[in-house]
C-alpha cells in the first residue's frame, strides 16, 4: 500500500464530506435532532407538483439540456 | 514490503483530482450541485471499501459452496450488523431516507434469480462495479448486461402481457395513473401496480408494537431482532455445516476430547478470519449511514423531496418521471441507475418510449446520466476501487475471454432480472434492507443463498462435463 499517497486521497475525501456535512448539519439543528420531523420538513407531495407544473409551464416543457 | 509503481500513484491522484476538479467546476455553476456531490463522494467511499474488503457476494457464496471456505460470507454477515449498528443511530433520530420494500415470497424468487446471476457472472452487482475499478473487462461487461436487461425487461409488453393473472391487470387498472403510463401494457408494470404494491410494508420495530425513530424500536427491534438474531442464526449455520468439524478434528487429535469452549473458540475463530471484509464493512457501514444524514439534511437545506426538483430548478427538466421525480434513494444503490442510463440512451436513440412504464416514466425517470445524482454514486464507485487498487497494486487490465463474456451476459441477464423483480439487487434488496429491520430484505437474501447455490451446483455439472469432453478429445488425439 502506498502509504502516503493513501492518506492524502483519504484526507481529501474526508475534507469534502466535512464540506458537505457542514451543509447538512444546519438544517438538523434548527428543526433539532432527535425529534422525527423529517418527514414534516419537507415540501408536500401536492406542492411539489405545483412547484413541478410551474417549471413546465415557464420553461414550456421542452428538452432542456 | 511490495513497491507500489510510481505510475500507480500518479494515476490514483489523476482519478482522485477528476472528481475534486467536477466537484468545484460543477459548484461553481451552482450550489445546488453539492446534492450531487454527496452521492458523488460517498460512492468514492463505497468503491475504496468494496475493493478494500473484496466485497463480493457472488465470490463470498461461491467460496462457501463449491470448496467450503466460509472467511467471506462471514465478513459480509459482520458488516452487515455493523451497517445495522449504524442504521440504529439514523433511524433513531428519525432522519433516515430509508423505506421498506414490500414484503412478500415475490423477494425469494427475485433473489433466487440474482442468486444464480450472480454466480454465473462471477460477480454481484457491487462486486462487479468494485472489479471494474480494478480493470476487469468482463465485470464491465456483468454491468452492461444487468443494465440493458433491466431497462427493455422494465418496458416489455405485446405478447408478455398474455403472461399476466387477470387479478394483477384488474388491480393495476385500479391504481389511478395517469393516462401516459399506460400500465395495463407491461408485464413488470402489471406486475408492480398489481401485485408488489399490494403487499404489507413492515419492518421489525412495527411487527413488535415499536416505533422505528425511537430508540427501543431501532435497536431493540431493527437492530438486534431484525439484524443480529437472524445473521447469528446465519453464522451458526455456516459454523455448524462447514467449521464445526474442522475444530471437531483438531480438538480430537490435540485433546481426544471436544468442549463447548472448543466450539466458541472455534466460532470466534471463525468471525474473526475475515478482518478485512469487517473493516470494510465497518467503513461501509459508517458511510451508509452518514450519506442518510447528509442527503436528509440537504433535502431540507433546499427545501426538496427529491433531486428532481433540483435538476428542474436547474433547467434539466428531461426525463424527469411524471412526478417531477428522478431515483433518489438517499442511500446507497446500485442497479435502478444501470437501467437508467440505458433507458435514457435507448430512449434517445431508438425513438421507443421508455416513459410509458412505472419504473422510469412513474417513480425513477431517466435523467441524462451527466445529471443523475446515482449515477455520480456508481461512476464514483468505480473511481474509488480504482484507486485503492492503484495504490494497493492490485490493478490489472483483464480483457474478457469469449467464454467469460458470455458468462457475463447469461449471469448479468439473471441478476437484472433478479433485480427488477426484488426493487434491488445484492445491495439495495438485500444489504441495506436487512441492516435497516426491513424483513424483505432477509427474504432477498434466502432467495439470493438458494439461487447461488443452484448456480454453483450448475456451474460444477458444467464444468467437469466440459472437462470430460476435453479430456476425451485429448485421448483420442493422443
């Protein structure tokens, strides 16, 4: 194993789900831990079509890519 | 201590410095990529463990069946109590992005099917993308099969649906979906809105009167009655069949005699031999789990359900399913995405509409890949095995034989089938299930240990009849 290499992709990989848990705690500590709202948090399934409907009527449906 | 060539780790820091330049080029166009990103670096996770610990269900069984050796079935019992152990905390906070599947004999017969792929193919649906990483032409070549069999399996109707029970179409009809699914056309859609959906979702905190996120519930009920009874049932099994009489030998010709402690000595010799894949596991686990709490917390930040909202926002707004939805697991996966890609690439070329089943057009779509935020978790498994095995040296280009490819495809046809018919693969119908109380997933894994044992049974008919043949032609030249 090489060693040193080794430790920098892994020092890496650590920094960017540090990044990325530094975007993710946030949100946790307002609704607070512990309390099984995450469900609640959410957008609901009937504004998320809204949400969904509105893109598609803005942009017009077509390919987008 | 072995040299490790310094191409070897130039090329390792290459790969590593791809996904770190696609992470900030694609942050730098919008926050909203760092959703991506986290499937993108937990996948790399993944890959590094799996290659790590040689994490393959189809050599583990393999192994266990044709000559006896347990090391690796036993490691991926002990990993998964410890995902479990880990999956405890998660749904305990009542954050997990984890659902049941449904339960029912429909998981056995899915994962007898991915049971006998998998041994045919000589790899597992990890197993396969790990060995990818590692250069191996014909695991490439088990993942192409699994894909393209998945995507046209999904979307298969005309004379298969003559195959359908008229209690199944009845039923799909009554699920009001939209008119552009058109779910009486399609075996797996009928199968799916007509049977699969009609079955109880239960997991083993609610069968005990628990409560999932609490804390007796994940760990009294998910944990130790959902994991750690059944995979000590599991060890005590394979201790009994295949290490009981090797300790039974030793401790006869050393003492004349046999004790229990002989038997816990021997049993913790036992759990004790795959260190590798447990320290795999270990890491697998803890990144199974974080990557739940990550994506959760991310669905909140930017008040999503699911990526697709986020790939609309940002203008990608083809392929999304009829709900505006694209596969979003939260968790780790492996096959949906395979089909994925081949949906969207046969979708685009042959003209044939793909969005007209439940599988991509109602629950999964088909994102263009560049965008599919599991399809950045596989990629980046494959890169984090390649790695590992670049800095352990044990990367080697492996150009499939005509006869392993075709092994390939046969297996990987099983196991897309396995997969479709069970909503997962060794994976995500066996290994996340399981660890997380869902009792489906356990009824994969019977399925999966039946079919690859008939696989391995098959395997050494064919083998020693081809033998025999060769053996004969070499006499008759001689």
């Amino acid at each position: 194993m090489a060693k040193i290499h080794f430790w920098i992709v892994v020092i890496i990989v650590a920094g960017f789900i540090g990044f990325m848990i530094g975007y993710a705690v946030p949100p946790f500590m307002e609704v607070g831990f512990g309390k099984g709202q995450a469900v609640q948090q959410g957008v609901s399934e009937e504004e998320l079509m809204k949400q969904y409907q509105q893109i598609l009527e803005e942009g017009g449906g077509g390919e987008s890519e | 201590m072995q040299e490790i060539p310094r191409k070897n780790k130039v090329w390792a820091l290459i790969i590593v410095g791809f996904f770190v330049l696609v992470s900030l080029v694609s942050y730098g166009f919008h926050e909203y990529y760092v959703y991506l990103q986290a499937y993108l670096w937990f996948g790399f996770i993944y890959g590094m463990c799996l290659q790590y610990g040689r994490f393959c269900f189809a050599s583990a069984f393999r192994d266990l069946f044709a000559v006896g050796v347990p090391r690796m079935v036993v490691g991926i019992v002990i990993a998964t109590m410890l995902f479990a152990f880990t999956s405890a905390f998660v749904n305990a906070t009542g954050w997990s992005t984890f659902h049941p599947a449904p339960t029912s004999i429909h998981a056995v017969i899915a994962g007898l099917f991915f049971g006998i792929g998998m041994v045919f193919a000589g790899g597992c649906a990890s197993g396969s993308l790990y060995k990818t990483g590692e250069g191996n032409g014909v695991a490439l070549m088990v993942i192409l099969s699994i894909s393209v069999t998945q995507a046209i399996f999904v979307d298969i109707g005309g004379w298969f649906n003559k195959l359908v029970p008229e209690s199944w179409r009845l039923s799909a009809a009554q699920k009001g979906l939209p008119p552009s699914i058109n779910v009486t056309d399609g075996w797996v859609d009928q199968y799916l809105a007509g049977y699969v959906w009609n079955q109880p979702t239960l997991r083993f905190a609610e069968m005990l009167g628990m409560k999932t996120d609490s804390i007796a519930g994940a760990f009294l009920g998910n944990f130790f009655v959902g994991v750690v009874l059944p995979a000590t049932v599991l060890l005590i099994w394979v201790y009994s069949v295949w290490v009981r009489k090797n300790v039974v030998k030793r401790a006869m010709e050393s003492k004349g005699t046999v004790t229990f402690s002989d038997h816990l000595n021997g049993f913790w010799g036992m759990v004790t031999s795959s260190k590798r894949t447990a320290i795999a596991g270990l890491f697998l686990g803890i990144a199974c789990g974080l990557q739940m709490f990550v994506i959760e917390g991310l669905r909140m930040k930017f008040g999503v359900k699911n990526a697709g909202t986020l790939l609309a926002r940002l203008g990608f707004d083809y392929g999304l399913s009829a709900k505006g939805t694209v596969f979003d697991p939260g968790y780790w996966y492996v096959t949906t995405q395979e089909a994925q890609w081949v949906g969207w690439t046969l979708h685009k070329l042959t003209g044939i509409n793909f969005m007209d089943n439940i599988f991509f057009g109602w629950v999964n779509g088909i994102p263009n890949p560049a965008f599919n935020p599991a399809d950045w978790m596989s990629v980046a498994l494959i890169g984090g095995s390649a790695v590992m095995a670049l800095l352990q040296n044990e990367f080697k280009f492996k150009k499939p034989t005509r006869e392993l490819a075709t092994w390939a495809i046969i297996g990987g046809f099983f196991m897309g089938i396995g997969s479709r018919l069970g909503l997962g693969c060794n994976v995500g119908g066996f290994f996340v299930r399981a660890a997380n109380g869902d009792p489906s997933g356990w009824l994969f894994g019977i399925g999966m240990i039946g079919g690859a044992f008939v696989g391995v049974k098959f395997f050494n008919w064919w083998t020693e009849r081809k033998m025999a043949k060769e053996m004969a032609e070499l006499e008759f030249e001689l």
